[in-house]
C-alpha cells in the first residue's frame, strides 16, 4: 500500500533552511533498506528551519531493525 499525502496545493515538497526536500525521494532511500516495509515522509513545522524532516516507518514483519540502523541507513 502507498500513501501519498501532499499538501492542499499538490505539492510534495518540504523546505528546510533554505532547501527543498522532494519526499518520495527519502521515501525511496528509506524503501531501499531490506528491513522496511512501510514509510512516509512529513514536515514539521519549526521556526528555525520552517520544516523539518520526519519519517515514520513500519519495520517488515520478524525485523529487528533499530532506529539508529535506519538513521545510519
């Protein structure tokens, strides 16, 4: 399953000082990892940066998989 969630204008972009972030493509790193099963990538609003980064991730079933494997990943 894959869900898409972008903002009222269509748009999948985050900025973060000063950057653009196109979330499918840290989705797709994330799906890389043979551990993950599930992901999507938010921004959270910051003053200091306008958006962070987030990812929340469903690790595959039996995995053992660590946030800091996935971080390092």
């Amino acid at each position: 399953m894959d869900i898409r969630i972008a903002d009222p204008f269509g748009h999948e972009l985050l900025c973060s000082g000063g950057e653009n972030i196109y979330c499918p493509e840290v989705e797709n790193v994330l799906m890389a990892h043979p551990e993950m099963a599930e992901r999507i990538v938010i921004g959270i609003p910051v003053p200091r940066w306008v958006q962070t980064v987030n990812a929340v991730v469903v690790r595959a079933p039996g995995s053992m998989v660590s946030e800091a494997d996935i971080i390092a990943f």
